[in-house]
C-alpha cells in the first residue's frame, strides 16, 4: 500500500504497465463503458491544498468511472479553517473509512510526510515543486499514443524548470523510458540541478526546440515566485514564449504539450495552443484513463484481467 509519491520511485517496467492499462481505460472511455466495477465498495479522498481543475476533476471521474465512492475536499469550508492540521485532517477522514488518499499540497514532500502516519495508499496529486506523477504519466501516455515509443525521441521542456513539479516528474520518467530531455528557460528559471535527473540545458529556447519531437511548455508559477519577477511575463513571451516561428524549428510532426493552465500569450500564443500541433486536449483526456490505471493498480480488483 506505498501509494504513488513520484515518478522517482516506479521503475520503468511499472510506468509501461500502468501506460498499457490506461490504454485499455481510453478505449473503454472512448466506447461509452464508464460503469466499471474495479473500485466497487472503495472509497477514496480527494483530499486538495491546492486549486486544481484537471487533477482534482479527472480523479474524481476516473474513481466514479471504476465504481468508487469519492469525497472531494477542499480547505475551503473544512474544518483546516478552524486550525486543524494536516494530519488530524487526514486521521479523521480515515476513521470515516477511506481506501486511498490522493492529496495536492503545496508544500514539498507532503504525501511521503502523511505515508508516515496513515497505512493507506497515497497518491501524490502534486506536492509543492517537487513531483505531479500522473501528470507525467498521462504526458508519456499522450506522447506514446502520438509517436509509438519514447525511446530515443527528443523532448524540449521549456519555460519554469525550477518551481514546476511537472518538469521535474517529466524529466525523470522520460529519461527512464529512453528520451533525450532538453530543457530551456531564462537562466532565473533553469537550475543547474536539473542536470542530476539528466537534462541537457540551455537558456536558448531556439536551440532547444530544433529538430525536437515534442515540445513541452510549463505555466510561469507566478505563486512560486519570490516578489521581482526576471523576467517580466512580459519578457518572458518575447523571449521564451512558444510561437509559430520557435515550434517551426521543431520536426515537422512535432507535438505540443503543456500541463495547463495556460497564461496565453505568456508561454504560448494562442495560435500555437490552438493550432494542429497542440496536443493538450489530448492530454486531459489521457488524465482520466491514467488515473483509472493507477487507483486500479493501487486499490482495485484489476479490471482489465478480467476484461481481457
Ligand atoms: N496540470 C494540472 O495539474 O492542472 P490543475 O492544476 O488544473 O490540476
């Protein structure tokens, strides 16, 4: 019952089982059968810090979809707004009976914090800028769908490496399944850190998208950011933000990601986020399937065994 904390802890064997089974959920979404029994008499906590409209969203489907039962919370109108800690919060929501845990902080490590004190699965929704494993997971899933396999293909994460979780659980599990993870920003953005996951960087976004196969841009974390902002968001589209001409550089079938939500004209123009190559509609779509891969795989009764 370890849960899933981070891309860092899944082997690469585990990521291409719980790709394989999302497959199976899509196609299962994609024909209409969304009254699944993996999760029947399951309960699971949506347990959010954090705004969220695609996470928090798609787990709560992909348990309904899988016959589970689904508590949605938010700090807003709880109890935490009486000063009841996280793990009071936690312990109480336990004691009313709940399988798995999915939880967004906005501190760092806070669901490998909550595994010490609960023997429930944990999943990590996104903690602080550390990791947002299903985020990488339904990226890999939208790059596979698209290209056939991730080995050997280039992928340009541009934008906020040093506050975005997402960079971070992409750089790891890319790199595990055989992809070359370039990643490219203002050198404000860009920590030489990112080289120990196995980055190769730069702080020139056109130099990082030639020839790409897939191009990532990441939300400029305004939240995360101390007061003086360099550079300006401004500035920031000028010189870093992804445009027809920067994504013309890329291969021809290059696919465009971004985990959403977008500030449009910042790191993205409007015509690249809408145009033919942007993949991210794509992207929520997989969010659902993935996430129904992963609660079966932590706490169901392996639906697709069955189904197969
Ligand atoms: N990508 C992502 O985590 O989006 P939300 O904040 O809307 O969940």
């Amino acid at each position: 019952n370890y849960g899933l904390l981070g891309i860092e802890h899944l082997e690469r064997e585990e990521i291409e089982k719980i790709l394989e089974l999302a497959f199976f959920y899509k196609d299962c979404i994609r024909k209409n059968i969304k009254k699944l029994s993996a999760l029947k008499g399951k309960s699971v906590v949506n347990l959010f810090y954090e705004p969220s409209t695609r996470t928090k969203n798609s787990f709560e489907l992909a348990a309904k979809y899988l016959g589970a039962n689904v508590i949605n919370f938010t700090t807003q109108g709880s109890s935490v707004q009486k000063g009841e800690t996280l793990k009071d919060t936690v312990s109480t929501l336990t004691a009313m009976g709940i399988d798995a845990v999915i939880i967004r902080h906005n501190v760092s490590g806070t669901p490998m914090y909550l595994k010490k004190y609960i023997n429930l699965p944990v999943i990590n929704a996104g903690d602080g800028m550390h990791e947002h494993p299903t985020q990488a997971l339904l990226d890999m899933m939208t790059v596979m769908e698209y290209k056939g396999t991730l080995k050997d293909l280039k992928i340009a994460i541009i934008g906020d490496i040093a506050h975005s979780r997402v960079a971070k659980s992409n750089l790891i599990g890319f790199s595990k399944m055989g992809a070359k993870v370039f990643v490219a920003g203002p050198s404000t953005l860009v920590p030489e850190a990112a080289k120990k996951f196995g980055a190769i960087i730069s702080y020139n976004v056109k130099e990082a998208v030639k020839e790409a196969d897939v191009v990532m841009g990441l939300r400029l974390q305004l939240e995360r950011q101390k007061k003086n902002l360099f550079p300006s968001t401004g500035e920031y589209a000028k010189y870093y933000g992804i445009n027809s001409t920067v994504l013309n550089l890329a291969k021809p079938n290059v696919l465009l990601l971004h985990p959403g939500p977008v500030n449009r004209e910042v790191e993205l123009t409007s015509e690249v986020m809408d145009g033919e190559k942007s993949c991210i509609g794509e992207q929520v779509t997989n969010g659902v399937a993935i996430r129904m891969a992963v609660l079966n795989l932590l706490i169901g009764g392996n639906e697709y065994e069955k189904a197969v």
